[in-house]
C-alpha cells in the first residue's frame, strides 16, 4: 500500500500499519539453481496469439457483504513449511554466465509465463552495455536469450508486457520530461502512446497493456506545477490512434494529491485505478475505482458492506486479464462485517459481476502475519500474497487458491524454507513468479554479488 506497505529490506524494519508500529525482525533466509548463461542475441518474442478475455459490466450498486475467506486448515499444501514443487532460476546473469554487477529490480511476466521483463544498473547481462544507467532487459525463459532495451527518450522503467510478450510498454524518463512507449520486441518499432493530450495533461508515466498490446493505460501530469501527483488516467489504442480519459475529473478537490497504479483487463475494456485524495498514513485517503469503457460506467471498489464511509484507505488495484476480479489492499475495518482478526492491512477481492467483496486472511497452517496482494490470475481464482512478518519472522510470498483455500509457497531458499521476495509478479495461470531478492536470502547457490538480483520461480 502507498501508506501501509513498506519498502521491504533485509535486517530490522519498523512497519506502520492501521496506524500502530510494528517492530519487525526480517529474517535472512535463503533460494535454488541459477539460469544458463544467456546470449546477448535478441529475444524472439512467441507468436501464440494473446488471449483476450470479456469482462462482465461492473455493478453500478453497492457491493455486497461477504463473510472473510480464510484458507481451509485440511486443505492440501497449506503448510507454510512446504514449498509448491518447482524449481527457482537467477535470470539476472552476465552474459559469460557470471553475476551481475549492479542491482536489478521491477520484474514483471508475461501471462502465458514465457517473458520476464526488469530493469538493472549492471553493466555486464549483454555486451556493449556502456550508457552508464538503468536500462530495461527482456529474457526469453525457453530460449535463455536477454535483450537490452534502450530509449533516446530517457532512462526506462516500468515495464509491462503483452500476454505473449511481443509487446512491451514502458516509461521513459528525461528529467522532469517522461513518456510512454510501447515497443515490439519481434520488430523494433516503437510507439508513443501518451500523444494527442488535451491541455493541460503532459508527462505520461506507470502503463498498463491490454493482453494484444493494442491498449495502454498510463496515468498523466498536468502542466500546473502547483498540482502534485499525477492529474488523470488516459488509454490510448493503437490501433485506432485514439486517446481517451477514462478517470474522473478531479478539479475542485482541496484534498485532491493524484491517480495512481492503472490496471487494464485482456482486453482493454476494463480499467482500474487508485485516486488518492488525502494525507497517509491514517484515514480514507485513497479509493479505488473500475472504468468499463464499452458503457462509460464509473464503480468505486472499495465501497463498505453497509453504505457506510470507509475508515481506511484502499490500494494497489489488481484487475484479473478478464475484468470480472478487482483484487486490492486495504486497512479499512468495515468493508466487510465481522472483526478483522489481525486489525490491520488485508487484501480484499471484489466481484464486479455481482459487487461482492471478500476480506483475505492470514491463516494457520500457512502464511502467519499482515498479508498484501502482489497479483490476481486471470480468472480471479488465484492470488500472490505477500506476507509480512508480525507473529513470525517468516517475510515471503505465497500463492492462495481462493477456491479450495490452498497456500503454496512460491518463494522459498535452497532449503525450502520461507524466504523474503521483493517486487513478485505471477503469470495468468499462478504457475510462474518473478521477483527480486538479495544475497542472504540464498535463492540459489553462489548469488553473493552484494546487490539485488531477479529470479523466476516455475511450479512444475
């Protein structure tokens, strides 16, 4: 959450959540096998055609109460000590199969789990690297091949990519000056997508793309520099060469600081996105809400169970690829009746078929300790949950099937044991994970480069 989560480092952490601090001990775990030396050849992107998936309208009423899901206790694989069968890759490497030397982070993966795209300041994963700064790298995970991406726009950050990861989308930034560009990684060309603005929007950042890669959404900047945050969140398709607004006007709010974190279904007709309209950390200063652009229709997600206003902010949307499941974080109490056990941070799932929200808790056997969503599958059937230690060192990412209650852990060291992953993403299916991780946490034997390196785990 932009308030509540933390930036998750090894060593002590205090960690502010639904107001209270909490001091916690992040435990030095440790991660398997390293991936094959790669070539600095350019990645060919799959041919599959992208899925495209038809998202329900979102309901226009107030959501409807459910009771809290908890992992069911006899269900297979909900031990917190047992690991998901697979295996974990170090897929940050040099391009003569040795360690990086400079730190890689924001990984994110294709749907159908084939491409990994993350950004690193290590000067030797392809050679030539001699631009002395932050570029963007694809890394085809069947064929082992990396690409350096590179734009004269800026320093690049904020991947995302098309289902089959043809297309990769990202933000380029010059100084104040930033831009988003989707590139085709069989071709090489390139496309600006935040063009054909009204005024006073400029500067697009953080996008989004559609399974295709026809649609992008991007949050935008106004050129008022009393106004901080971004102003507004626009979608441009490619394909017809047209840009539209698709957050609601904001003008006239005191408290009014930004649009944040845009989300896109499959098929580009769903957005979601995070207005926040307060101070952090305490109160309702963020909200949510999920623009169907086929009907125009505006829902806020993060609405209570009784019509009541929130008493805690909603974050870090996370649409499903068939825009029927808004999945999210926040520390609101009365979104759902009951206590919350934990009185903290959760994630919460929304149907916006029927506008039920469901509360996810921490449960026994499994993960133990205040839970944030790191991603939703495609069919809203399955989520990456990050856990933070509160009544127990264990800091790692599990995968919770909300069907039959199931944890899996998807982030484990070389042991098995529960290890501290940073920035995880997961494929359509919850079958492939990327994420980023440090020394300590040994994800794989012989990782001792001192800086942060990107990993992908594979269930079997």
């Amino acid at each position: 959450m932009a308030g509540a989560r933390r930036k998750k480092r090894r060593g002590r952490a205090v960690r502010t959540v639904g107001g209270g601090a909490l001091a916690v001990l992040l435990s030095a775990a440790a991660l398997p096998a390293a991936f094959a030396a790669p070539t600095d050849a350019p990645a060919a992107a799959p041919d599959a055609p992208a899925p495209t998936g038809a998202p329900a309208p979102a309901s226009r009423g107030p959501a409807a109460a459910t009771a809290q899901l908890a992992g069911s206790a006899a269900a297979p694989g909900t031990s917190a000590a047992a690991r998901s069968a697979g295996t974990t890759r170090l897929i940050s490497v040099a391009a003569d199969g040795g360690q990086a030397d400079g730190p890689s982070s924001a990984p994110v993966v294709s749907a159908d789990g084939r491409v990994v795209a993350f950004t690193s300041a290590a000067t030797n994963l392809v050679r030539g690297d001699t631009n002395d700064r932050t570029d963007l790298f694809v890394r085809d995970l069947r064929r082992g091949r990396l690409q350096r991406v590179v734009d004269p726009l800026g320093e690049l950050s904020s991947p995302a990519l098309s289902a089959n990861g043809r297309y990769l989308a990202y933000t380029a930034q010059d100084g104040a000056t930033s831009a988003v560009v989707v590139r085709d990684l069989r071709t090489g060309r390139t496309e600006r997508a935040d063009v054909d603005l009204p005024m006073p929007f400029e500067n697009g950042a953080t996008p989004a793309l559609s399974a295709d890669g026809r649609t992008v959404a991007f949050t935008v900047d106004d050129s008022d520099s009393t106004t901080t945050g971004a102003q507004a969140v626009y979608v441009r398709d490619l394909r017809a060469r047209r840009t539209e607004q698709v957050s609601f006007p904001a003008d006239g709010d005191a408290g009014f600081r930004g649009f944040r974190a845009p989300t896109i279904s499959a098929d580009g007709r769903t957005v979601a996105y995070q207005y926040v309209h307060g101070t952090p950390p305490r109160g309702d200063w963020s909200d949510l809400y999920v623009h169907d652009r086929d009907t125009g229709g505006e829902t806020q997600a993060d609405t209570t169970h009784d019509g009541s206003p929130a008493d805690g902010a909603a974050t870090n949307p996370q649409l499903s690829a068939d825009g029927a499941t808004l999945a999210f974080d926040s520390g609101a109490s009365n979104l759902v009746p009951g206590r919350d056990p934990n009185d903290s941070v959760n994630p919460f799932v929304r149907d916006l078929r029927t506008g039920n929200v469901t509360r996810i808790d921490a449960v026994l056997p499994g993960p133990d300790g205040v839970l944030s969503v790191d991603g939703v599958s495609a069919d809203g059937s399955k989520l990456l949950l990050d856990t933070w230690p509160v009544l127990t060192v264990d800091d790692a990412e599990f995968v919770r099937d909300l069907r039959t209650g199931a944890n899996a852990l998807v982030s484990p060291d070389k042991d098995g044991r529960p290890a501290n992953a940073v920035g995880a993403r997961m494929d359509a299916r919850a079958r492939t994970v990327v994420f980023g991780g440090f020394d300590d946490e040994h994800f794989v034997a012989g990782d001792t480069n001192g800086v942060q390196d990107v990993f992908v785990r594979t269930a079997r």
